[in-house]
C-alpha cells in the first residue's frame, strides 16, 4: 500500500522546497476540509502533504499601509470572522468565507483552500473576485502576483505552476462609501454547495454608482468577473433599468451545465435575480457607511 | 375496557434510557465493535445496470497477500426460482439470494458480484479490483416508463404478465361497488396522473456487523438492523448454517426508517469468516447504501375521483405503478390498500402493479408506498373540494370513514379516529391563523390525510425481578422508536414504582424468545402486550408471596404503589410487603421471581393523520419552504408523549424532503448520480419550522393500554400537504415531485398547466 508522508514547515522557503522536490505526488495541506474528503473517497491519493498551516505568513491577517487588507491564504473563516475590523470593511467578502460548510468546517477552511480546489461553486471566489483580490504565489522561481480571477482553470485545475505555493489575498483600501456584498443560491437553508453565487463591491457617491464589480460563480467552468454586468450598474442610481441590464449582462455571461445541481436555464435565470438582490444589498451597506 | 385515566408514569415524558449513551457517544453501534484477529470485508459491485456474469476469475485476488477469503454466489444457498417461493415476512429468498450476490445476471449498478476478506480495508478494495469478472453488458431501464415499453429489456424472463414476457412482476386490487356506476352519478369527475421519485431512508448510520464464526460452526453476528431475528433467519437460509448456532446480537441502531429490514452484508461476512476463520467486519460507505441498499419506489400513480355537486364523493380509480428495482416485490399493498381508506367510497377500484427495473431493490421505508398513494389521491381530492368550491377539511369530513365503514382492502372499521383529526386540525390555532404576508414571496396552505394499517405480530418479552427488587424487561425488538422508554413506562406504572427502577433492554437472538422485526409501527403495540402479560404473571406471584407470609388467601392480597397490602381490613392488619421486601424473601419462599411471555399478538388497529401546511414560495429562485406545520394524529394513547411528537415531526420532517428536494438522479450510463448527502439533499435542521404536533386519543379497544403504533402514519400525508399548500400559494398545481427549485421556475415560467378534464 502506498505510505503517506505528512510534512508540517515552519517557513515558506521549506515548504516551497519540499513542495517542489515532491513534484505531483504532493498536495498542500490548509484547512483539509476538501483535501481530507477526496482523499477519502479515493479521489486522491497523495504520497506528501505539506502542511501550511505553521507558516506565519500564511496565517496571518494584516492591515496594509495604504489602508486595505492582506490575508494569508491559510486563515480560517472563524478567524477571519474574529478580526476586528475586517468584516466592517468587507462585509461581502466575510460573508462568503463563512458559508462555507457549518461552524466546524469554518475552525479550519481557508479561502486559499478554497480558491485553489478550483471549483467553479466555491462560494469566497466570486466575493474575491468583485473586492478585486490580488494573490500572492511563491514557487521555486520566486515571488508573484495574480489577480484572483486569474487563477481558476477549470473545475479542479488552477493556474499554479508546478511547486507554487498560494500565499496570500491582498484586497484594495476601500474609498468611501464602499461596500460589498454575497449571495448564493443553494436549495436547502445550509450545508450545500452554490447552484450560482454572486458577489458584488460597489462605490457610491450621492447615491450613483461610482465603482463596480460583479464575480460570479458556479455558472461557468471558472469563476467569471462579469465586466458588463458593472458597466451596467456604473454611473446608474441603480434604478430598474439599470438592475435589469446588469442582471441581463449576469444571465448572458453564463456558460453553465446541466447536471444535479441544476438546469442551464435555472441558473442562467438565477444569476440575473442575484445580481439585483446582491447589489441591493451591497448598495444599503455602501450608504449606510456615509 | 378500563381505561386508567390517573396513571402516574403512563403518559409521562419521562427521561429516555438510550439518551445519555447517545450524547455522550457510549452508544454502541455495530461498526464500534472490534474483536482480536479481526479482518476486513469489503464487496466488488456490477458497474453495469444490467450484465450477464459469464465468468468470474478470483485467483488473482486470493494470490494477494493479506487476502484471506474470497466469495461469489456459489457459496450462498441458492432458492432455485421454480420450486417457488421461500418467504421470510414479506422477503421472498429467491429475491434476497440474488439481491446479496448477483448469480447469473447483475441486475443493478453497485449488485454486489464479490467479496473478500483481508488484513486491512486497502488489502480487500485492491483484491476486489484484481477480481475479473467477464460480463456480458445488456440493455437496461431505470424508470417506469422505459421499463412497460413493449421492447423493454426484460429482467427475469421467467416472468410473464399477460402471456408475454413483462417487467410487471405482480399486481394486486382492491375493489368495492361498480366504478362505471359511481362514475355516472358524479357531477364531477377529475383524473390526474403524479410521478415520484425514489427517495432513500437516510439513516445516519451505514450498515455493518462484525461476524466471528469459531471452529464448530458458532456464530456471532453484532449488526445494525430491525430485527435481530430477521438477521439470524436470513444468515441461517443463505449460508446454511442452522439458527440454532447463530447468535444475532443487536447493536444500538442509527437509524432504519424500514430500510433495515433486510440483510446485505451479514450473510457475506458470515461465509467469508467461516472460510477465513477470523472475524470479519462490513461497513459500507455512504455511497454503497445509496446505490445498493433499497431506497424506496419511484412511481407513477393516475387517480380519478367523481363527486356528486353536493360533496359526496361517489366513485374512485387508483392506479399505482411502483418501482421494484431488481426483484419483485416493491410496496403496492400499501399505495393501493392505505390511500383511499380515510373514505367511506362507495364504488372504488385500487390497482397496484410491481415494475422492475434497473436500480437496487426496494426496501421498506416508513408506511411502505402510502405516501405514495396518498400523494396522488390528497392531491387530487384538493382540486375536487376546490371545484366544488368546499373546504377541503370540510369535504373530507363529508367523507370520511368511521366505525362500520368497509374498507376497501378489506375490514369493516372498529371505533376510529379518522374524524377527531380532521376537526382537530380544523379547529388548530394553525387552520384559524392567517396565512400572514409573505414579504415579496408567495404564501399558501394545503392539507391533507392519511391512513396506515399498523400491525401487530410476535413478540417475546421477560420480566425478572432482580435482588434487590428492582426489575430488567427484556423484549426482541430493536428500538427505532423509543420502546424501552414506553415499556419502562408501562412496567412502572403496572408495578408502581419509579420508572428509573425498570430497566430495559433488548435481547439477543439466543437469550430472549422470537421476536419479529421492528417494522409495520409494530413493536410498543406487540411488546407491551407481552410485557403486560408477564407483569400481570409477576404481580400474581408477589400477591401469593404475601399471602403465603401473611398466611392468608392470595386473594386477600391487593397489589398497589408497588407493595402488597391486605385487601380490605377483613384480611387482617399487616404492614405492606414492598417490592424489595419481597425480593430479599424470594429464596425462602419458592425462588427468583419472573416471567415471560410470547404471544402472536392480534388487535393492531390503523392509524389516521390530518396535516395542515404552510409554505411560502420565493418565486424568482423556486424556492418553497415550508414555515409553518401542524401534524394531528390519532395515537390511540401517547405512553410517552414526548416520543410520540418524536415520530410524528420525524415522519413530517421525511416527508418535506421528500416533496422539496430528495430524488435520486440518474447519469446516462444508469448510474446513482448523487450517492452522497451533499447531492441527496435530506432537509437539514434549519430547512423546517418547529413541528407542532396535536396527538388525539382514541384508545384502541383490543389493546391493554390502548396503544395503536404511530411511527408510519406522520409520513403518509407529508408529500400532498406540501403541494396542495404549493398550489394554494402559485395557483398551477405540481404533478411531479421533488418541487425542487428548478421545477418551481420551469413550471412558474411555463405558459401551459396540464389541461383540466
Ligand atoms: C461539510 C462541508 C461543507 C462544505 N461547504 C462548503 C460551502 O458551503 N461552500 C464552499 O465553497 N465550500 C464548501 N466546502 C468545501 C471546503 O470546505 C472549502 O472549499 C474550503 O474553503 C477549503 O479550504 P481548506 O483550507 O479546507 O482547503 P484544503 O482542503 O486544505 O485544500 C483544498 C485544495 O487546495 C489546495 N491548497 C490549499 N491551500 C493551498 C495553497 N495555499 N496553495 C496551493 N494550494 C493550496 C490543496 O492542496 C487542495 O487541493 C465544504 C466542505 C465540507 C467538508
């Protein structure tokens, strides 16, 4: 039977290191609230797993000088939901870790876990990707940057390149009158995955949509940045008219499949009825700040 | 009959024996045991829906090390198909010798065709996958439809249905009067024809045993099931082995719903212990109980119902077509026998009509196929009241049967309590309570009633009193429902003591007599009898016990707040004799005291049930939740009420999933597509309001404590509640279930609802 070797490093170097050298038998290790299940069901058999979770980097909630956020990709959702005052600033984005599974499955997943799964349900990814989320990877050619959006390939598959390490979400400072907000649509109350998901980030000013952007998830092989979708609302007061030709924009970005979880006309549907309840409720935040 | 009104613990909610292990994780369920030398089974399923097994080559997988045993069919007693039929309660072991172990066909994706035992889990998978079986792949059908077509792959050709070959593997009918008559007198006729999906029992805890078979041929059996005899019986017919050397003892169960009462693994792990000479433990993964363990039927049911304009209704016509999966035998008794039976209808035909079909065997699940039924039949008797422009409570009372009314399937109604639900739900605070403003989404209300039969059967119980004067009852029915807790309350109130003095537990196959399985909203009904006739038995002896003391007349003596007094002062003035007085005297004075008794218990009445439900519908996602629910149910006599209101917002609570969400899904290749709770979507805590429950209490008269069963009912009106309430709010009616919510929207943005008659 094939042994498994379980590798905990305290430093990036290291585990980027014993990563590289592992080639494609490793898998990194955050939460293992996906891991640990495809493991299980005999979907993966990894022969290392590097754990990151004692790499201070990576577990790490910091303020940037310029005032806007930068989250190791390893912290969990209750930790994320514990800082001060993250969930004020990114209410959207908060919102979005935390549906993910029940309180549990919170003590350990992470939006790095999350993102890097590569499924196109994952619910933080569409929130990252509408706070405009800049990650940073480490391999062993060194440092980079992506945008979030960049890295989903496919379902299961990211941009990564072989031995890089996600390190950490860099989100933007927040002008004022921002805010952001996420939606899912799933069948039951909890404990499922996103049929759609939709996360919006606005900027008002007077009550006119200044900035926008709207990600989209589970309709599509990757997470989408709906660009047309935020022209819509950009330079509206989000009247119906507005609301409609950006959730017409949402229903048109949509390349979804039929299977279990849904028909291709339900989600494309339900994409555009998010997009309306989602930038409303990211609207009522953004003027509720001023 | 006397009914006791006063009782002290009867009626009470008193704290449940089996709650603190269970908290606490004490609890030992079968996959918790472990014995030395223990090895590891695991099966090698059919990938196909359908394949003749023209070899099967082992020896790669015998040759692995760590492998110890290997097994097919040909270890398992064959039941040949044309010396007829070999039942176990309603399993033909024709069927379960084929349903175990696929012999010349696999007939269903995840048929097991295989077993090994080895050191590990990972041993036995790798040898299962170095097992080469040549199959011969056939066509295949999963749903009704595809499999009455005419050119239908045909799954045991042996059977034929009108002269021909024929996936209808059986048929049954209820009749009474002449529908062509009835039909003629009615002013109102509708005829609509619903679907269903097949939905899993979702129990918690997977199947698994552990099984040791020593050098004589002993065997031990722990499992998971309804019916450590039913396991004993079934092991002993598939492998031989006499029961007498089987010794079935019943782990804590997680969970069953009807769906453990069958065997799968047991029969397997015993051969493979028995060639290993270790013991070998089976569990399955969630995904093998759902593609191999019976889920119950998917169906296809047409209802016609005709009325006169003043409300009666005068003629009606079920068909129900039932998904059998691979063998005979899916549950068209109770589609065909429980739906119309809340009616007095003069002139009715039931059909019911067993298709199999490419999926795994039914296996029973909670009032087997009367929610099936009665699906069909609620909704249809709804667009009746509706166009007769009648409250819908209202037009079921005008109906309703009562004491005398015939049923259809047969007996002629006892004192009832059909009509105290209906006017117990009408007069609910819920019925009164204005549906409220939905906020945006749209609300609605819907009703609807049921029937179960219950049953009665074998039971076994023993009461002994122990030294120190306390009392052990020890009954043969695993308890899915909280038995010990009501037999503990019965024993205490007959013996008046404390309830915390009696405990009780369940025996096994070897120490306590026959017992049949926990099934049918059987076993309070059954075991109480017993379990009453051996505390009357024990009651007895404490009375000549005294007397033989007081020497006086055993008559004299008067049993009361658990001590012997003389009878009246003429007996004599003595102080009492208590419980445990008289159980330090035991050795002195004629030895141990208790008693058992075994009866064939005869008497279970049936059970009625009127749900009120309200849902509201978010009709841009297609989301219905149900927000508001009321379950009346008449209970014969709530022993533990607490309990009772347990079964009835757990059946409430099945049956909502099943109408919102639970289905299975099927990839093209015939594959369970969902086999898993992520995908299986069971309603979760915070999907379902709190359930409010209204127990009425009629006492059944043939029973000592007046107790009808009360587990099956709750989930018969569930599905027709949810989508008479659906369409109340929407307007178009569903005839198709789940109402998940891409059907919600799909049906919602349709221009066209299905044509009125
Ligand atoms: C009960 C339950 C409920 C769930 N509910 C939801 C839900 O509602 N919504 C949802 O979106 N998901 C849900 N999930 C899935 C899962 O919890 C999330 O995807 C979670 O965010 C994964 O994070 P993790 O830290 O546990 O990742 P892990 O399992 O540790 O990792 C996931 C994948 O990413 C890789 N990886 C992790 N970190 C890095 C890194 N820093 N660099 C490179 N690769 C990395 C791993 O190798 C692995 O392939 C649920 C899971 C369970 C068990």
């Amino acid at each position: 039977m094939t042994e498994l070797r379980y590798l905990a490093p305290d430093t990036l170097d290291e585990a980027v290191g014993a990563f590289a050298k592992a080639g494609s038998a490793a898998r990194i290790l955050a939460g293992g609230t996906d891991l640990l299940v495809q493991m299980r069901s005999g979907v993966l058999k990894p022969g290392v797993i590097v754990d990151i979770k004692r790499i201070p980097e990576l577990t790490a909630i910091e303020q940037t000088a310029d005032g806007g956020f930068r989250i190791g990709a390893a912290v969990s959702g209750m930790a994320l939901a514990e800082h001060e005052t993250f969930g004020k600033v990114w209410p959207g984005v908060l919102e979005a870790v935390n549906l993910i599974g029940s309180k549990q499955v919170q003590g350990r997943a992470s939006a790095g876990g999350n993102l890097c799964n590569g499924s196109p349900a994952g619910d933080s990814v569409p929130a990252m990707v509408a706070a405009g989320a800049i990650v940073t990877v480490q391999g062993p050619n060194g440092r980079r940057e992506m945008k979030v959006e960049d890295v989903p390939a496919g379902p299961g598959r990211t941009n990564l390149k072989p031995g890089e390490i996600l390190v950490s979400f860099t989100l933007p400072p927040r002008p004022p009158g921002s805010s952001d907000a996420y939606l899912r649509m799933i069948p039951r109350t909890e404990m499922d995955i996103a049929v759609v998901g939709c996360g919006v980030s606005l900027t008002m000013k007077d009550g006119t949509v200044t900035a926008a952007r709207v990600g989209l998830g589970a309709v599509a092989p990757t997470v989408l940045l709906v660009e047309d979708a935020a022209k819509a609302l950009i330079g509206s007061k989000l009247d119906d008219a507005a609301l409609a030709k950006a959730a017409s924009a949402c229903s048109a970005a949509c390349r979804p499949i039929d299977d279990k979880r849904g028909t291709i006309a339900y989600r494309i549907k339900v994409a555009g009825v998010l997009l309306k309840r989602t930038a409303a409720i990211a609207a009522q935040r953004a003027t509720q700040k001023n | 009959m006397n009914l006791v009104t006063n009782n002290k613990w009867i009626g009470q909610r008193t704290i449940r024996p089996d709650g603190m292990d269970k908290v606490t994780g004490r609890a030992q369920f079968a996959a918790d045991t472990t014995m030395p030398g223990m090895i590891w089974g695991k099966v090698l399923r059919s990938p196909h829906p359908h394949a003749r097994i023209r070899s099967i080559d082992t020896s790669k997988a015998e040759k692995l090390p760590g492998v110890k045993a290997v097994v097919t069919s040909k270890d398992i007693v064959d039941f040949p198909i044309e010396k007829g039929a070999v039942m176990l309660g309603i399993q033909d072991m024709r069927w379960m010798c084929r349903n175990v172990m696929a012999r010349d066909k696999a007939l269903f994706p995840g048929h097991p065709v295989a077993a090994v035992a080895a050191t590990t889990e990972a041993i036995a998978e790798e040898a299962c996958k170095l097992i080469e079986v040549d199959y011969e792949v056939l066509p295949w059908s999963i749903e009704i439809d595809d499999a009455l077509k005419p050119d239908a792959p045909i799954l045991h050709e042996f059977n034929k249905f009108d002269g021909k070959p024929s996936n209808i593997v059986g048929r049954l009918e209820h009749k009474k009067g002449d529908i062509e008559q009835g039909f003629k007198q009615a002013d109102i006729v509708i005829e609509r024809t619903f679907t269903t999906r097949p939905v899993h029992q979702g129990y918690i805890e997977p199947h698994a045993c552990l099984i040791s078979v020593a050098p004589d041929g002993k065997t031990t059996i722990w499992s998971s099931s309804q019916g450590q005899f039913m396991v004993r019986a079934m092991t002993a017919y598939l492998t031989g082995i006499p029961q007498s050397d089987i010794r079935a003892i019943p782990a804590e169960i997680g969970g069953g719903f009807g769906g453990k009462t069958i065997v799968y693994l047991e029969p397997l792990a015993t051969l493979l212990a028995k060639k290993s000479g270790r013991p070998v433990k089976m569990v399955m993964t969630r995904e093998e109980v759902m593609r191999a363990t019976g889920p119950t039927s998917g169906s296809k049911s047409t209802v016609k119902v005709g009325a006169t304009k003043d409300g009666r209704i005068v003629a009606a016509h079920g068909t129900f077509y039932l998904q059998a999966g691979a063998f005979p035998g899916s549950p068209i008794r109770g589609a065909a026998g429980c739906s119309f039976t809340p009616y007095d209808i003069p002139n009715l035909l039931s059909e019911g009509y067993d298709v199999c079909s490419n999926r795994s065997k039914v296996a029973a699940y909670r009032a087997p196929g009367a929610p099936i039924g009665a699906y069909a039949v609620e909704c249809v008797l709804d667009e009746v009241a509706e166009a007769l422009k009648m409250d819908p409570l209202d037009f079921r009372l005008k109906n309703a049967a009562r004491e005398g009314t015939k049923a259809a399937h047969g007996p002629v109604f006892p004192r009832i309590g059909y009509v105290e639900t209906v006017e117990a739900a009408k007069s609910s605070p819920h019925y009164a309570a204005p549906l409220g403003d939905g906020n945006g989404k749209l609300r609605g209300r819907g009703t609807a009633s049921g029937f179960w039969f219950n049953a009665g059967g074998e039971s076994s119980a023993q009461v002994n009193i122990t030294e120190d004067g306390n009392v052990v009852v020890t009954t043969g029915h695993p308890d899915i429902g909280g038995s010990r807790a009501g037999i503990a309350n019965i024993c205490a109130e007959l013996l008046g003591i404390d309830y915390r003095r009696v405990s009780v537990i369940i025996g096994d196959t070897q120490t306590v007599g026959f017992s049949n399985l926990t099934g049918g909203s059987r076993v309070l009904f059954a075991s109480s009898m017993v379990v009453t006739q051996s505390t009357e038995k024990i009651i007895q002896t404490l009375r000549e016990r005294a007397a033989k003391i007081w020497e006086i007349d055993p008559e004299a003596v008067k049993w009361e707040n658990g001590a012997a007094h003389p009878a009246s002062p003429n007996a004599g003035q003595f102080e009492p004799l208590t419980l445990e007085e008289l159980a330090e005297k035991a050795p002195a004075m004629g030895g141990p005291i208790g008693a058992g008794v075994q009866l064939n218990t005869q008497g279970a009445d049936g059970g009625f049930g009127t749900h009120v439900c309200d849902v509201e519908v978010d009709v841009d996602l297609g989301i219905a939740r149900v927000i508001r629910y009321t379950a009346v149910q008449d209970v014969g006599r709530a022993i533990h009420p607490g309990y009772v209101e347990g079964q009835l917002q757990g059946g409430v609570a099945q049956g909502i999933g099943w109408a919102l969400n639970e289905e299975y899904i099927y990839t093209k290749e015939g594959k369970v597509d969902n086999p898993g709770f992520l995908d299986y979507r069971m309603p979760v805590c915070s999907d379902l309001p709190m359930i409010d429950c209204i127990m009425v209490e009629i006492p059944n008269p043939k029973h000592p404590q007046g107790v009808k069963g009360v587990g099956e009912v709750p989930l018969v009106p569930v599905m027709a509640a949810v989508a008479n309430a659906i369409y109340d709010a929407l307007g178009k009616r569903f005839y198709a279930l789940p109402m998940s919510p891409p059907k919600v929207v799909e049906m919602l943005e349709a221009p066209t609802r299905q044509a009125a008659e």
